[in-house]
C-alpha cells in the first residue's frame, strides 16, 4: 500500500479537530494540527455541566473534563499541535496558508485538509446593542469560567436554547442574578431538564417576548422588553421595563466557513443547521475530495456530534492517505455512525438527522 | 400558534411555556408517586419528560430499577420494586432531574441535587421552592453529600411539612454574605 507523506492537515483544535487529529495519529497517518487560540479545546474548557448522552458519548462527565482527556490523549499520541497559529488561506490543491503569532506566515502544502472551525454567535440588532454589557452567550461563558470575571449582577438572556439556558444556570452558579430568559417563539427552545433547573431557581422564561432595546449611560442599565405577535412584531402597549446590568445573547450560531469557500467546497443552505454549510458526505468529505468538513462548520449540533463526525473523517482520511485498510475502516467508522445516529433522535435530534441525510442526500445530486 | 385558551389540557402543560412541568404535566408522564407511595418508601421521582438521548441514570442504577435501554431517546421507566432509594441516580443525571421523597408522619423528606455556592449545612433552616421558584414553605437541612464519585454535584436531604410534598422540587438558593 503506498502512502503519503505530506501531513494531514487538521484546522481547529476544538472537539472535533482534536478527534480527528487523534484518529489519524492513531492509524499512523501524518497529523499537524492548527488553532489560532493560544489553548487548544475549542470550546470544551467553558463547559462545566455534565454532558448528555450515553457512557460512550461520555454522558456524566463534565465538559472541560471530556476535553483534558482528549488533550491528553493527543499529547500522549505526540501529535503535533501548533497554537496561535491562523488558517487565512486555503487553495483548492491544499495549500494551507498559516500566521504564527501574527508574525510569521508560511505555506503548508497538505494531502488531506480537515476544516474543524467551529461556529460563529449570531447577534440580534436593537437600539442600544452597542452598549457596554451586551454580549453573547459564548463571551459570557468565556468570562465566568474561563477569566472567573463577572459580566454582570443582574442579566437577562435573550434565547432559549440550550446554550441560553446552561449559560444562564452558570451564571447563577457564578454569581449573578438572572432577571429573565426571553423567547420570541411560543415554545422554550432548550430541552426541558436545563429549563426546568433554571426555573427552579427563580428565573422567570418569557416566551413571544423580544427586547426592544437596551438603556443606559456608560453601559446596560436596562432592557425594554416586548411580547411579539404570530409575525414576531412587538405588540404595542406591552413594553416593561427590567433593570439589568448585562444582556447576553443567545440567539444561534452560524458555521464558519470561509476556508471550506476559498477551498472551493460547495455549499447548501439548512435553517435547521445554522445557514450556509458545505456539502458532505457520509465520511464527511466535502464537495473536494481531499478537504473534510467536521463539527459545527458541517451544521451547528453539540460537542457530542463533534467529536464523532472529528473521529469519522479522521479514520477516513487515514485510509484515504494509505493508512488504514478498507476493512479496518469500515469497521472503525461503523462504531462512530452508530454512536453519532444514537444522538441524533428524539423530538430534539431528529430534525438535526433529517437535515443531515438532506445534506448528504445532495452532496450525492451535485457532486457523486 | 393558535393556542385555544378553553383548553384545559393545553393549560396544563408548562414545561415549553415556563420552563418547568407543571404537576399535572408530570402526573400525565406517570413518574408523580402516589402519597401511599411516599407514605411507605422512600419515591425516586424521575423528572424527565422529553425525549432527549441520555441514559445515565440507568448506568448508575446498581439494581438495574432504570431502564432506558434503546434507543437512547426513550424515557426512563422505573421499577419502584427494584428500587432501594439509594440515591446515585441523584448525581448522575446531568439534567438535575431527580428526587427522592418520601412522607413520614406530619413531615416530608426530599433528597435533591445541588450545584451552588455556597452550599447549605447541615441543621440549616431553608427556604424551600416549587419547580417555578416560588417559596413554598421553610425547610430544614438533615444532610448534604458530596464524595468524590458525584463529581461536585452534591446530594441535600430536608424535611418540611408533609403537605407539600407534591409542589416541592428544590430549595431556595443562597446569597453570598
């Protein structure tokens, strides 16, 4: 079996970057993998709760525990880890194009590249988002677990999803005082057991509510709030008024996929999955052969899914490159669908597998 | 979404509306014991009503009274017979989704999650709450738990009057000083 040598390249060093790194590591493959954060997890460290899922899946285990493992499971398999380390170019013939600390540039020419970039916070515009204290989710989980700063005393969460919810029960566990957690849909978005131990602790849920903007001098002292009608337009006459210090925003996330576009990667839109997505197939492999998509850039899901779409495209790409024979493949790939199709059901999952099997679906229309 | 206002069962249900289940959402589910129940035996109270894949309760369970089984979407069925009340289904459910209550004489006991700061002590007198919040009636700490297999989730035993014992799920959280 001839193999190649030039490294497989891995983009994102969160808990799909680092599954697929340990995968190809693991077959014997060349891996280099790349983050241009100064520690690699991606977003593990800021998770404290424990996570859902089966014991496979890790169920139990809290998530910056999951990813201390998987650190040291890849220092263990002595991969090559470069932080700080920018991904600003791709070309179609894999040329991966890389900042070190901002000084340094230099050319890597790959023979499998693995986009595992994440996903970007969305933001909702409203007059006075600008100020001081209106923040995402995400910027305030990093500050109460990662730098232990408080955002704010008292903070409403606009969302109700998962990440709303958890994000405003660590921020009573951090401290604060949660004024509110707004929806403008009818029904709470996150699952019921997160809802529900956030409740408990006195934080009213507000559904076909919307902030109507935010006040204050030098930052948030407060949020005007609105019901919405069926049509999401606030209802005239309904506006209160909550004294709050920090409004977060909870309100989706959007992949990232601007090196999967310079690459050349197809790309489809699912609402379902956070917008624009590339196309892949079932061993993740985008519309170019050579380039896996994995984690949220293949459609925003949890870490969970992550790390099984991380370890799917890695075995694949071990095989791809010479490493791994057909059978062995198959058979390692086979245990990762099995898992990532057990997480993907239910009332919650299986709109997110539906949409999966769109994606593939036409990934097999335009480009077989 | 129209939603008809006459409708009683749709009034009921408030897990999707306020965030957590109302009693009659969870008597629904099946999983509210009788106060027979409580009256006799310690009741393990499995709040989890949705289908969402996890199965950690069962894994904990050393008298396999759990099942989940497959797919790991469905809702934990409990057996109360095999159940001994042993409480490591408290700490393993990362949704904070179980209690065990039981009723002797004119007092009621909960034993339930906790992962606040600062922690409650034993013989402290608290304020307990119903699954919206709201205070219902004080409370007394008889214990608090929390060896290393829990993970930091800690375990806290109170009574309080037996005539709440349906509407209480937790208690009030504490202010730093």
């Amino acid at each position: 079996m001839e193999r190649e040598t030039r490294p497989a390249v891995v983009v994102g060093a969160g808990p799909a970057g680092l599954c697929a790194a340990i995968e190809l590591k693991r077959a014997g493959a060349p891996v280099l993998l790349l983050d241009e954060n100064s520690k690699p997890g991606g977003q593990l460290f800021k998770q404290i709760h424990k996570f859902f899922g089966s014991q496979e899946h890790r169920a139990g285990v809290r998530g910056f525990e999951i990813g201390k493992d998987l650190l040291r499971e890849s220092l263990d398999l002595g991969i090559d880890v470069r932080l700080d380390t920018e991904v600003v170019g791709l070309d179609p013939n894999l040329n991966v194009w890389a900042v070190e600390a901002r000084k340094r540039s230099y050319t890597l020419e790959a023979s499998r590249v693995i986009l595992a970039t994440g996903a970007t916070e969305n933001a909702v515009p409203f007059p006075g988002w600008t100020l001081p204290g209106v923040m995402t989710a995400g910027c305030a989980q990093t500050l109460i677990n990662v730098h232990r700063v408080l955002p704010g005393r008292r903070v409403l969460v606009v969302g109700s999803g998962n990440v709303g919810v958890i994000v405003a029960y660590q921020l009573l566990q951090a401290g604060a005082e949660v004024a509110a957690v707004i929806e403008a849909a009818p029904a709470l978005g996150g699952y019921g057991v997160h809802t529900a131990k956030v409740r408990r602790a006195g934080v009213p849920m507000l559904v076909r509510t919307t902030i109507v903007r935010a006040e204050g001098s030098e930052g948030v002292e407060r949020a005007v709030l609105a019901e919405v009608d069926g049509k999401f337009k606030p209802v005239p006459g309904t506006e209160r008024t909550l004294e709050v210090d920090a409004i977060c925003l909870a309100v989706g996330l959007t992949p990232s996929i601007e090196l999967a576009a310079l690459a050349g990667c197809r790309t489809f839109f699912v609402p379902e999955l956070g917008g624009h997505m590339p196309l892949h197939d079932e061993f993740m492999r985008s519309s170019v052969p050579a380039v896996y998509v994995v984690g949220d850039i293949a459609g925003v899901e949890e870490a969970s899914t992550a790390m099984e779409e991380g370890r799917l495209a890695g075995i694949h790409a071990a095989h791809s490159m010479g490493y791994l024979d057909r059978e062995e493949m198959e058979r390692r790939t086979a245990d990762t669908r099995r898992r990532l199709r057990a997480l993907r059901q239910g009332v919650f999952g299986e709109k997110r597998f539906v949409a999966k099997e769109r994606v593939l679906a036409e990934k097999e229309k335009e480009c077989p | 979404m129209p939603v008809n206002p006459d409708s009683p069962d749709l009034d009921e249900r408030t897990l999707k509306t306020l965030g957590a289940p109302s009693l009659a959402e969870l008597k629904a589910a099946g999983v509210v014991p009788s106060r027979e129940e409580m009256a006799a035996r310690p009741c393990v109270c499995v709040e989890c009503i949705e289908e969402i894949p996890c199965n950690p309760c069962e894994t904990s369970c050393p008298q396999g009274a759990l099942t989940v089984g497959q797919p790991i979407t469905n809702l934990p069925v409990l057996d109360r017979d095999k159940c001994t009340a042993c409480g490591l289904c408290i700490p393993a459910c990362p949704g904070l989704a179980v209690v065990i209550k039981s009723l002797e004489g004119n007092l009621a006991k909960i034993r339930f999650p906790w992962e606040y700061l600062p922690g409650p002590a034993k013989g402290e007198e608290v304020e307990m709450v119903d699954r919206l919040g709201n205070p219902v009636c004080p409370g007394t700490v008889v214990s608090v738990i929390n060896p290393a297999r829990n993970n930091r989730t800690a375990v806290v035993t109170a009574e309080f009057p037996a005539e709440h014992v349906d509407e209480v799920i937790s208690m009030r959280r504490k202010t730093w000083p």
